[in-house]
C-alpha cells in the first residue's frame, strides 16, 4: 500500500545555489501521484520523476522546460527513507531551502506531519531477477534480489588525506533511516567553493549548511556528526536520486563505489528500465 503524510508541514531558509529566502511546505497527496513539487510559478505539478532531471552537477536538478528546481535529492531523501510514497511539496522561491546540509529537517518535518497509509492504492516495487551492474569511469553501481530487507553498501573516497576511503553498509528502515543517514550533511572542498560561487552557485553556502574540508582541518559546525559522515552523505544522496524511478524498494542489495549524482541518475534509469520490461 501506497503512503503520505497526514498534515501539512512547513520549513523555511535560504536556498543554496541562490541564496535567496526559499521554503517548502509538504502536503499530503490523495492520488498515487508520486513525488510532485507545486509552485505559483509552474503551470501544472512537476513529477519528481527521471524524465524531469536537467542536471546533475552539484545535485540533481528537475525542470518542466521553463523551471528549474534546484537540489532536489535531499528534500526526495527524506521522503523515500521515511518510505513515502505520495507527497505535493509546495515551494516557495527557486529552491528548496539549504536547512543545515542534511535530510533531517525534511525528515523531522514530514514525521510530524505524520504518515498515512493509503491501503486502496498500490505500491510499485522493484521486482529484480538478477544482478544488474553498472560501472562507468570510477564508478560502480549494483543490485540484486536479497532474501529480506533493503540493503545499501557504499564507498566513498578522496585522495584528501582527512577523507581517504570510508564504507557504509545500511539496512534501510524509516528508523534507521532517521537516525544514521538524515543528519549526513552535504560537503564540498575548500577550493571548489570559489569557482562554484563565481559561476553564481552555492551563493547561499555556508557552514550552516555544509561542512567545507580545507588543505589542513575540516569545518563542520558543531564537530562531524559521523566518523564516516561523507560516506554517510552519499548514501543519502542515492537514496534521494533512486527516489526519481518512483519505484519502491523491497528485498534489494545495491552497492555502489564513488558514486555521483550523475552515475545514481544513470543507475535509476537501469533499474526502472528493468521494472519496466517486466509483464
Ligand atoms: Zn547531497
């Protein structure tokens, strides 16, 4: 059965690219619909969905031809961690606020709207036969049928000598989810942050909302969450931009090693192609 939140909830901040006041506000969706951001701006909703990616550098940006949105994955993190399945997120602005870098504010704010099954509506699920492997430059992508659960093991690493190589290996539940992947906040390095600001994006970057790894320290307000809080991140990365095949996950081991959002991307498009050349 499909699931959606009870209430509406809202949040509000700056955004990150812009740096302009942004803010969303969930709202429960009576259809099977799937994930739908709605806008004063836009015409009709614009789905959540693989066919609506228009980039994927520096995160993963939805465009109806007109709009773009900015850095959807974390808002679609949240929402497919805590396992739902329907939701309009109404936004106010270009993007959806920066919050602190993570999906926990989504998170915390959707758990308190509270969750709604929807037992006459169906889920559709990732049925997978066998293994299916991607791997491209310095990434690899897979999954396979496992026994029972959903099962994530991801590699990050840098030559950055305070980042060198972590591993994270999830089970997913909407309580695992919360506790060890949510806080993960988003990261970028030092030297990437000027040129990204001088081609007008991460204008609203700061260490309220990121962690920044210099040549000698690492910058995290507040210390890391996490030993392994970049891998941590990525996980929740993947988990936002698998959420763009729109189908559910069950019973499924996936890995993958350096993964991007352009690979994760690539990676749903394999798998719902999959879903799809099923009868
Ligand atoms: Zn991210």
């Amino acid at each position: 059965m499909r699931k959606t939140i009870k209430s509406r909830a809202a949040i509000e901040g700056i955004g990150l690219h812009k740096g302009r006041p942004a803010g969303v506000t969930f709202l429960p969706a009576e259809g099977p619909t799937g994930i739908r951001f709605i806008s004063p701006l836009f015409k009709e909703p614009l789905p959540a969905r693989l066919d609506k990616v228009a980039g994927t550098i520096r995160g993963t940006n939805l465009s109806d031809g007109i709009n773009t949105i900015y850095t959807v994955e974390h808002l679609l993190s949240a929402a497919a961690g805590l396992g739902i399945d329907d939701l309009d997120i109404e936004l106010r602005g270009e993007e959806p606020p920066a919050a602190d870098g993570s999906a926990l504010p989504f998170a915390t704010a959707l758990l308190k709207a509270g969750m709604r099954e929807k037992p006459e509506q169906e889920r559709r699920i990732l049925d997978l036969s066998g293994r299916l492997e991607m791997t491209k430059g310095g990434t690899r992508y897979l999954a396979q049928p496992a026994k029972t659960g959903v099962f994530f093991k991801l590699t990050y690493g840098h030559d950055h000598p305070l980042v060198g190589q972590q591993t994270i290996e999830f089970a997913l539940t909407p309580e695992e989810y919360l506790v060890r992947v949510a806080p993960a906040r988003t990261f970028g390095f030092s030297h990437e942050i000027e040129a990204l600001k001088a081609s007008g994006l991460a204008l609203g970057g700061s260490l309220d909302n990121a962690i920044v790894i210099a040549e000698k320290e690492i910058l995290a307000k507040g210390g890391l969450r996490f030993v392994d809080e970049f891998a941590r991140h990525k996980l929740l990365d993947l988990i936002g931009d698998l959420a763009l095949a729109g189908l559910a996950l069950k019973n499924v081991y996936i890995e993958a090693e350096r993964p991007g959002h352009a690979g994760n991307v690539n990676f749903a498009k394999l798998l719902l192609e999959e879903a799809n050349g099923k009868p």
